[in-house]
C-alpha cells in the first residue's frame, strides 16, 4: 500500500519531524520492492542525468557530430547552454566531478581561451543563437576573478543571447568566494538565479569534507546575495555524508526553514570510487549513517519542505513557489528533445537532435582539440527512435510526464508503448498513470532512479554489464531481474 505522506505534511513541527519520518519510512514495503529488483544503496545508486551513461557511451569522430547534429547543420531552436568551470580551492571528499585544485592564473587564462575557441567553433555557421537557459557550473564558478567572469560573459554574448527578458541565468556560488562586489558583478552581468553549495549547516561535517567554509560563511552568503537583490537563489546540501546524523540534517533543515530560499535541493550522496569519501565508507562505514537512517533523512526533507508549502519539483528538488522553476533542469529533463543542451567546457555533456556526447574529460586533451580546431568531443552516438523514447521516459519520470506532450514530440504515448512496465510498477505502488501524466508516487520518489533504470533496453544493460568495473570510477545501477 502506498505511504500515506499528505495526511502528515500539515502536522510537522520541530518535535515530531523525525517521529512522522520513521513512521513514513516504517510502512515502506522495502522487501516487496527489494524482490522485484527496486533498491537503493550507496554501493548501487546510480543518478540517471543521461543515456547510455558515459560509462557506456562509444568513442566517436568530432566529425561524426559536426556533420550530422542539429546546431551545425540548421538554424538551432533556442537552447540550454551549459558551462563548465573546473577549477577549485580545495577538493571536497566526497565530489567526483572534473575539476582541477587551485589553478595558476595562466592555467585558467589558457582555459578561458580554449573554451572561446570552442564557442566559435561550436556556433561557427551560426548567426547568434538563442537561449532559453543559461547555467555556469563546475568546479567553481565563483573562484574566477571578476575581469576573468566577465570574460566569460563576452565570449558568450559574441555567439548567444538570451531569448527573452526573464530568460534564466544561473551561477554556481561556494560560499567562500561570497561578497556584495561578486553579486553586484554577476548581476550585472545577467544572473538572476544563483546555486550556493552549502552541502551542511554542520560545522564538523563541513571540516571532515574539506569545504573550506563554516556554517556561518553560508549564512552569510545567503544573507548579502539576498541583499544584492537576488530573490532566486537555490541552496544545495547533501544527506548521507560523514558525520551526518538524524540530528544534524534535522538542523540543516531547520535552518533551510529559517532562510527559506526559493528553492532547496537535497542529494542523496553518491560514494564514487576513488573520492576520499569512498575510502572512508570502505574503511570506517560506522562513521556513515545507515541504510534506513538516509531513507529517514529523505523523508524528513519531503515531509520538512511541504510542511513549510514547498512543492517538490523533482525528487531531490523543492521550490517554494512556481515562479521559481528551474527552466535548465527542466530543459535538460522534460524538454529534452525540444530544447538542444549545448555543453560548452572540458568534461560537459550536449544533447541535440538525438544526439548524445561528453566533452574530454580531461584538460590538456581539451586544450589542444580546440587549439587545433576540432570540437573537444570525446564520447558520443546517435539514439534511435525506440533509445530516444526509453531516455526521455528514464528522465521524464524524474519529475512528471504530459503524455499529450510527450506523444507529440516521440508520435507515441509511453502509457501504451510501456503498458507492462508501468501496470508492474503501479503494483508496486511507485508510479500513477492517469488520463493526461505519468509521474512518481510519494513511494516511487524514494527511488527514481531506479524506476527510471527499468526503461533501459536489454542492448544497453547488456553493454552496461560488460563494462570492467575496475576500469570506471564509478558505481552502476544493478538491473531488475525480472525485467
Ligand atoms: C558540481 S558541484 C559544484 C558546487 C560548487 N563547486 C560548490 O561546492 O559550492 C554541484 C553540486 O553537486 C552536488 N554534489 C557534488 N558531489 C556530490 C556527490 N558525491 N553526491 C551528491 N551530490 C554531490 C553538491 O550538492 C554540489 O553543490
Ligand atoms: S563540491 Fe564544489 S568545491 Fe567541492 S570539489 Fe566539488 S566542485 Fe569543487
């Protein structure tokens, strides 16, 4: 039977939080799932953001791309455009993306020069684009200098431009690089939604992973950039991180509660190979919460946030009012197939026109594709039509499903093409179809990614299971045995 959430989410308050969540989490039937293959676990999650996963994806010839995608051989409908930033002051023990420690001048310098080459020669044949979302992550954005983050903006503007006035901007914000002047720069400059990194409000955690800022450096943050005049401003934190008990990520919810920012997001954390984090859990698990306290934690955040009238977008995303939807996420998720993604970067990810490649992940091969006028793809194919509908349902499924809209993009609605799939699924009481949306229920957002790992064909888990674990830094979804 499905957990019944809504009938708590008018009755939390500081005393019963933890109490309505174990309750929540007591009537989960997790065997029922677990037998059908649905699981969670830190050795096993696998955050679906493409398909195949890189882990997966073939080599490719930039020019394979070139020629056949869509923003080079027509006029592109407006896009999301991503930037990659990698560069850090200190690296957090339990982060796996691309990024480079404290850089010399001349090393970001060169890099800001690659990635204008790489704009000129993405947009070559192209008068200015379009853009309907504009997100500048990493790395850390924010570590840049003023004169190198206007640089940034000026190479952009030689190619793009946003496709209306309240078009998104978003920028990736460490609380340590926080001023007035950065926020006065950034708004200038267009930004109009920034993504702090707070990870915990919990000063012993924030210096067992290395941020290099207190809990008072992220108040701070929060309190000038809402000065500065930013009303979008989203806060992302991590659950299941060193340290982190019941106790304390019920206090970072508190104090979410207190600056209720327009939106929070909550990541479930993810253990990759080779982070310090990962050999920490190897070596010492009992400094982790376990199994059933994460499950816990998420369901104090959903139960916390709807208490307080935030919807929850996505499963780990919540915002406190539609106006501030986040249109990239939604780009990337929902309209995949509408709305090209442009990554821009070394280590970024692009998806057009079926189209799916990463950039190299690594910065000397990016530098000298684009020095010698090759676009810095490294991994990459084409989807078919049955491969393209499979991601944009693995994704869709992410936050929810128009079938009348999804029908008229992929001429099919996926409440038939996968009619065994979802009647299997709402047995298991994790996903609802109705007339018009598919979507997840309270029970299917604890595992969406795992829902989402069911619409993978047998071709591609079959290439995911040859994959040599020892040669991927990361973990793979474990597929149902009774798909
Ligand atoms: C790529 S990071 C960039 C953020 C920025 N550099 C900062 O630290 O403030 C974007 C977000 O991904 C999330 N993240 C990074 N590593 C993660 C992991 N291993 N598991 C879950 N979330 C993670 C963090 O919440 C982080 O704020
Ligand atoms: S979380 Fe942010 S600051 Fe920390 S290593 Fe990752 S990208 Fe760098």
């Amino acid at each position: 039977m499905e957990a019944q959430i809504t009938d708590y989410s008018m009755s939390v308050d500081q005393g019963n939080l933890l109490d309505l969540a174990r309750q929540f989490v007591s009537i989960l039937p997790l065997d029922r799932l677990s037998n059908a293959g649905i699981e969670r676990s830190r050795e096993s999650y696998f955050l679906n953001i493409s398909y195949p996963s890189l882990q997966a994806m073939k080599s490719v010839r930039p020019e394979e791309i070139f020629t056949n995608c869509c923003r080079i051989n027509q006029e592109p409908s407006p896009v999301a455009l991503y930037v990659h930033i990698p560069f850090c002051s200190s690296l957090c023990s339990y982060c796996h993306y691309y990024k480079l420690l404290k850089p010399t001048a001349l090393r970001v310098t060169e890099y800001l020069t690659a990635l204008s080459q790489e704009v000129a020669l993405t947009f070559q044949h192209h008068g200015k684009v379009k853009y309907r979302s504009l997100y500048v992550g990493g790395g850390t954005p924010s570590l840049l200098t003023f004169d190198q983050i206007r640089q940034l903006f000026e190479t952009l503007n030689t190619v793009a431009e946003p496709s209306n006035d309240a078009t998104e901007v978003s920028f990736e914000v460490h609380p340590e690089n926080a001023s007035p002047e950065l926020f006065s720069l950034l708004r200038n400059l267009g930004v109009n939604r920034l993504n702090i990194g707070v990870e915990s409000f919990d000063d012993r955690i924030l210096a067992s992973e290395n941020r290099r800022h207190s809990r008072d450096d992220a108040l701070r943050a929060f309190k000038i950039a809402t000065e500065a005049g930013f009303t979008n401003i989203n806060i992302d934190c991590i659950y299941g991180l060193r340290h982190q008990t019941l106790e304390s990520w019920s206090d970072t919810l508190d104090t979410i509660a207190i600056l209720a920012p327009a939106s929070f997001c909550a990541y479930y954390l993810r253990l990759k190979q080779g982070t310090p984090e990962y050999k920490r859990f190897l070596h010492q698990p009992e400094e982790f919460a376990s199994e059933a306290d994460l499950l816990t934690m998420h369901a104090m955040t959903f139960l916390k946030l709807y208490s307080m009238g935030y919807s929850q977008e996505t499963v780990d995303w919540f915002i406190r009012d539609r106006k501030y939807f986040h249109e990239y996420q939604d780009h990337n998720w929902q309209k995949t197939d509408t709305v090209p993604l442009v990554g821009l970067g070394v280590s970024a990810y692009s998806y057009q026109n079926g189209w799916q490649y990463y950039n190299h992940n690594d910065l000397a091969k990016y530098i000298q594709a684009v020095a010698n006028g090759v676009l810095p793809i490294w991994r990459g194919e084409r989807l078919d039509g049955d491969e393209r509908i499979r991601r944009a349902v693995m994704l869709g499924i992410k936050s929810k499903i128009n079938r009348k809209e999804f029908s008229a993009v992929y001429g099919v609605d996926p409440a038939c093409v996968f009619a065994e799939d979802f009647a299997r699924m709402s047995e298991l009481d994790l996903v609802s179809v109705s007339q018009s949306t598919i979507g997840l229920t309270e029970l299917g957002k604890l595992f969406a990614d795992e829902v989402g790992q069911a619409f993978y064909s047998e071709t591609m888990k079959r290439r995911m299971g040859q994959l040599d674990p020892s040669l991927i830094s990361t973990t793979l979804p474990r597929f149902n045995p009774h798909d």
